[in-house]
C-alpha cells in the first residue's frame, strides 16, 4: 500500500452562515472551536440549514484525494456502529479506500464536525469528536501500518493519554511519516509536543504558514526558512496568496498561487494541497512539481462545497 492515513473519522455537516453567526456564538472566524458538551452541538446546529453531508475528517479528506489520484490508500479511524458511522464507512469505500478498523456499537456517537461558510468563503468549523477522539492503540492495525510506504498523521487527533498512545504505536511502526499540523488552536494546545514531533519523530510535516510560525514563535518567515534548513526534515508549508514552498536542508521550492479561481468554499484546501504534494512524492516527482500538484489540488476543492472533489 503506498500510504496509510490515521486521523479523527468525523462527519462533514456544511452549512452557510453570516457573519452575526459567528459573533453570536463567540467563534474564532477561521479557526476551529471543539465542543465536547454533545447537547451543546446539538443546539448550534438545531436552527441551520444543511448545504451538504459527507464523511470527512483533514486526513480521510487527503487520502480520498490521494486514491483519486490512482494511488493503493488506507485509513484507520475510530467510529461507533450508528447511523453516521455506517454511513462514513460506506463513503470511505465508494471512494476505493481500504478501512482498517472494526465498528461497534459505543456509548458515545460518530463525531461531527460542523463547518460554518460566511459570505467571504471563509470557513470556521466546531467540531464534536464523538469516538473518534477515544482511538487507543488498540485501534492501530500494525500491520496495515507496516505494509504502507509512509503513514499520515493529522495534528487533530492527537491528545494527551490513549491517542497519544495511539500516535506512537504507528510511529514505532512506520516506515516513512507524514503530519499536518492542522490548526493554530491545535498548535497553541500542544506546542512543545508538536515542536518534538516535527524536530525528531517526523519525516515530512505540513503546515500553513501561520501554524508554523507559531510553533516556533517565528517574528518573520524567514526564521521559519532558518528553523527548516536546522531540523534537516522536509517541512512543506502553504502561504495563502503567496502560494507555497518546501524546505530540506538546502533544497528550497516555492510556487505561486493559482490566478483567476472562483472562490466558493475555502473547506479542504489544505487536505487536499496535502493530497496532491504526497501523491508526487510517493510517485517520484521532483521538488517544484510536489508542490504544483499540491497547488492544483488546492485551487480545484476551494472552486466548490465542501472537501472532496
């Protein structure tokens, strides 16, 4: 198998909202709020209009795009025998992805995550973990971890006790990993243990450019450059506007943004930037044509509703 994803399986529910919304309910615009009060997120959600449902999570959303791109993918994620949970199994295989996990029926429903579009196309997600923030290294099918390439990990799932235990079984067992960092609030949370992870446990790490700098505390980008050449692993970090670049050692590239894009909805760029820079890596492209294939990914998802193409 070429790549294995591990990540929080969770249920995309995409609604539009404006901006009153967001002040309202005392969001962060942009960012993602966990809600771990589960009568709580079914209040949020009570009085909207769903635009779209389909089975998510940051990792499954790049590993449905890396088997789109023709690549032998795989996922492992922790759902109950529910409704949400069938059906998330059912959308991971119509999309030809191997899933390595056994559902049963749990006290604690499949997680949801409710992703708020404003009229700007930015999104701002709350998200209720359900199970899937239960994973334990139980959950970890080994084997399926040895016979992939290079596993990828999302910085959402990871947590202090059973998934931090979950996280290092299949680092002990890779070959190759991968990470995003996912969010700023996951960053902020977790600082000195991602900071550990990207310095010596990480084969490539993805970031935005705002996560990056601060994980390290970074006044300027080019500290981030400096902080990348030192850690001597692969740190690949998307700019917005300023498009994209990738850091080992010595070896820098950077693309720009595509031009001219219809922006509809900003919700999976960076999965499925993610998606399209690992599948040419696994498939032996060159520096600069990882990332183009990454931005091409990118700039195909944000031109439509929610995060698969």
């Amino acid at each position: 198998m070429k790549i294995l994803g591990i990540g929080n399986a969770i249920v995309d529910v995409i609604c539009k909202v404006d901006e009153n919304f967001i002040i309202q309910n005392n969001l962060s615009k942009g960012n993602m709020k966990l809600i771990f009060d589960e009568n709580e997120f079914k209040k949020l959600i009570s009085n909207l209009k769903e635009e779209k449902t389909i089975s998510g999570g940051s990792v499954a959303n790049s590993i449905v795009g890396l088997s789109q791109l023709g690549n032998n993918v795989g996922f492992i994620g922790k759902i109950s025998d529910d409704k949400l949970g069938q059906e998330y199994e059912t959308g991971l295989k119509k999309e030809n992805v191997n899933f390595f996990y056994n559902k049963k029926k749990e006290a604690i429903s499949t997680g949801t995550c409710l992703i708020l579009v404003t009229p700007d196309s930015e999104r701002t997600m709350c998200t209720f973990l359900g199970i899937a923030g239960r994973i334990n290294e139980d959950d970890i099918n080994t084997k399926s971890i040895k016979n992939s390439e290079i596993i990828f990990l999302e910085g959402y799932l990871w947590d202090e006790g059973d998934p931090k235990k979950a996280f290092d079984k299949a680092i002990k067992n890779a070959n190759k990993i991968a990470m995003s960092l996912s969010d700023k609030f996951c960053v902020d949370r977790h600082k000195s243990h991602f900071l550990n992870l990207v310095k010596n446990k990480l084969d490539i790490t993805f970031a935005n450019e705002e996560e990056i700098m601060s994980l390290i505390n970074a006044q300027s980008f080019n500290e981030v450059i400096e902080f990348a050449k030192k850690t001597k692993k692969l740190l690949v970090i998307t700019r917005g506007k300023k498009g994209a670049i990738s850091i080992y050692g010595e070896k820098i590239f950077e693309v720009a943004a595509q031009k001219n894009i219809k922006l509809i909805d900003l919700t999976g760029a960076g999965d499925l930037f993610a998606a399209g820079y690992l599948h040419g890596y696994l498939n032996n492209y060159s520096g600069i044509d990882c990332l183009k294939k990454g931005t091409e990914m990118a700039s195909k998802i944000i031109q439509q509703i929610g995060a698969r193409l």
